[in-house]
C-alpha cells in the first residue's frame, strides 16, 4: 500500500529542503527533471493562441470600421431622403420656396431706391431698402417729414405708387408738390386712431400695389381707449402695445409685398437721467427693434443767401442703425426752404469726395469743364446745366470709391444709447 501511494505521488514529486540560515529560513521549490519538458510546448501553444486572438481582434476592427462607415453613409442617405421629404411637405403645406438651401436659391441683395440726397444713399448704402421698416425721427423743425416726402417723390418717378397716413392731420399739399410729389396720385389717409392707422399701413402692404407708406407720426397713433377715456387718465403701455402688435404683422407683409414703410418719429426726455443722453424716442421700443434702418436728422447749421439772409438748413443725419449695409454713417445735406433737399449740392460734395469734381483753390471743374468759383456758383451751374449734372452723377455713382466716401472718423462713431447730439452741439444750436 505504501509502495503504490509512493509511485502516484513521484510524477508531481516536490522536494522540500531547508536552508539554514542564521538569519531566517527559507524553503524553495524544486521541480522534477520530466516536468520542465511538459512545460515548454504548453507555453509555446498559449503564446500561439494569443496571437490568434491578436489577429482576431484585429480583422474584428478591420470589419467593425467598415461597418460604421457602411453605417455612416447609410445614415447620411437617410438623413438627405427624411430632411428632403420635410421639404416636400412644408412646399405642399405653405408654398413652393418655403424651406431651402442658400445654395440652391438665388438670393439677391436688397433692393433700394433713392432717397433724393446723394450723401444719404451712399450712407445709407444705395438708398432706402425695399421691403423695410424705415423710422426717421429728431426734433422739431428738422426735417424729418421732408426726408418722407423725398422717398414718396423718388418712388413716384421709378413708377411706384405711395401713400401717406397723415396721424397728425398736418399734410400740406403745395409743400408736397413742391418737393416733386405728385398729389393728383398720392394716396392720402388721416385715420382718427392709431388702431385705424395702423389697419390702413397693414391693407395697403398686403395688397402688394403700395411701394412706401409714410406715417407722421408714431407720436400722434393714439390708442382708442384712449380716445374714449377721459382727460388726465393715466394709462400705461397702450401705444408701446398697439405699436408691438401691429410691427409684427407689417414687418412681414412689408417683405413679401416689397413695400417700405417709413414711420416719423419724435423725440421725449427720460426723467431722473444724469449721466448720458436722456433723450428718448416715443411708441417704446418695438419700433427699434423692427426697424431695418434708423435715421437720426439733426440741424447743425444754416444756410446763407448772396445777401446774408438765411435760405434754408444744414442738416446732418447719422444712421445709428443699418441692417442691410454699414451702420453709423453720416452724411450732411443742404435743406432748402420750401424745396427740400439740395440735390445738386448733395452731388458735388459727393464728386469732390470721390474725386469725380477737382476743386483747386476756390474753382471746382469736371474733367476740362470750370464748373465755377466757389460752392454756391458750382452748383448754380449745374442746375442750369441738367447733361454736365447727369454725368457726374453717373460718375458718382459708379465710382468705387463712394462707397468709402460716407465712411467716418472713430470719433464720429456713436453708440445706439447715444447717437444724439452732444451737450456742445446742443448749446451751438440754442445759441
């Protein structure tokens, strides 16, 4: 029995021996010769057998790429069949055009149409867009319906059809005719509230036959509950609410109808304001964030006769706010009484910037033609010369350098709280 037991322990005989040590004893293992060789070819075939699984994860990545990018376009082409059948729905639902890529329409850049001065349409960026919120404020006595009317006058000479909604009951007819509208076609409203005026601009924007609409002014929309209230009663809000409701119905229709809107404004003061401009505009500030365009008018100075006398305004308007070209441009125009704006005078000083018109000392000339001596007789020359006119501004306007010409100073650049005039402009014109 003992000698059997002996036979079945030897194939894994371990031998155990001490080392003495003083220090401490230790044990070691020793194997017996026959199992070093099982050992050597049980190696070699677990090393074979990581390799494989090596090889393995390898061709399993190589197939899990292709797949994902198998995946990826099929994904890709899904994405294109589901966003085009969005298309197709929304053309069924609401139109041809509803929904597209900038690629594949022909976008244009906005059309405009000029606003009678020739330094305004440069600042402005060609002229007064075409299917736009408009608003032209500043203060009393400065212009602002004039611009207006200019608009209504140059649209009326492309063939367009204006309209203006008189809220302040104030429309002279001779001053409009003499600024070159023309009354015997220009429509005329004077709504006895704000909710009708603003009913009117929308009607006439939807019908898509109105080419601008003037509104004098945003101040004199007055709400009807007001109207029927009585004298005195405080009510906060109703014009800064029917102004909110109505903008968000006109800047649409304006749009598709290509139809700009031009909203006179005026000035109010903020209470309690010590630092800063405390000028104000009234309606709330619904205009000013519709509104593709604002125009600040100003009166800067006079403009003298040969006799000394004063035959009309210098006038300065900043564009504090341009969505559709470069914003904070100025340009200065010569607005004369009982007709408007100084066209030619506009041009000169638009030809001289862009080199169009050489002015050597006091002479102003065109090419080999003296226009004449000084500012006021250059132009008289070119009002009785309409073809040397019509060249320079054809010139003008051609000339790549006016886009530059209504480019100003930093010093001249104004923030949107403070595109007013300041404290030392204010004191020149009181004076």
């Amino acid at each position: 029995m003992a000698t059997l037991a002996s036979s079945f322990v030897q194939p894994t005989r371990v031998c155990l021996h001490q080392q003495h040590s003083p220090a401490a004893s230790q044990f070691s293992v020793r194997r017996a010769p026959h199992q070093a060789g099982w050992d050597r070819p049980q190696r070699v075939m677990v090393q074979s057998a990581v390799s494989k699984e090596r090889e393995g994860a390898k061709g399993t990545s190589k197939v899990t790429r292709n797949s994902k990018t198998t995946s990826e376009k099929m994904t890709a082409d899904a994405k294109k069949q589901a966003l085009q059948s969005v298309f197709d729905s929304l053309d069924a639902m609401y139109g041809k055009g509803t929904i597209m890529k900038m690629g594949d329409a022909k976008f244009m850049q906005t059309e405009t149409f000029p606003s009678g001065s020739m330094t305004l349409d440069l600042a402005l960026g060609g002229g007064y867009p075409k299917g736009r919120i408009v608003e032209i404020y500043g203060p009393e006595s400065s212009g602002k319906t004039t611009l207006a009317l200019h608009a209504m006058a140059e649209m009326q000479k492309l063939g367009g059809t204006a309209a203006f909604i008189d809220a302040e009951h104030a429309f002279d007819a001779d001053y409009a005719a003499a600024l070159g509208v023309n009354t015997d076609d220009l429509l005329v409203s004077q709504p006895s509230s704000g909710e009708m005026a603003l009913e009117v601009v929308d009607r006439l924007v939807r019908s898509g036959a109105v080419d601008v609409i003037a509104v004098d002014s945003v101040a004199a929309l007055v709400p009807q509950a007001e109207i029927e209230g009585e004298m005195g009663l405080v009510q906060v809000g109703t014009q800064a609410r029917l102004m909110s409701q109505g903008l968000r119905k006109l800047v649409q229709n304006a749009s598709k109808g290509k139809c700009t809107v031009i909203f006179i404004n005026q000035i109010r003061h903020k209470i309690g304001v010590f630092y800063g401009s405390p000028e104000t505009t009234s309606g709330g500030n619904a205009l000013k964030f519709y509104a593709s365009v604002r125009i600040d008018i100003r009166r800067i100075g006079f403009v003298k006769g040969p006799n000394g006398i004063e035959v009309g305004n210098r006038v300065r308007t900043k564009i504090v706010k341009n969505k559709v070209a470069r914003p904070y441009q100025v340009a200065e125009s010569d607005l004369m009484y009982g007709t408007g704006l100084s066209f030619v005078g506009s041009l000169l000083d638009c030809a001289e910037t862009c080199s169009v018109v050489d002015r050597k000392g006091a002479w102003y000339s065109y090419g080999k033609t003296r226009l004449g001596q000084g500012r006021d007789k250059s132009i008289q020359f070119l009002e009785e010369n309409p073809e040397v006119c019509s060249k320079i501004e054809a010139a003008t306007r051609a000339s790549q350098k006016a886009i530059d010409a209504a480019t100003i100073d930093e010093d001249e650049v104004v923030s949107e709280d403070e595109h007013l005039l300041d404290e030392d402009e204010a004191a020149e014109l009181d004076d």
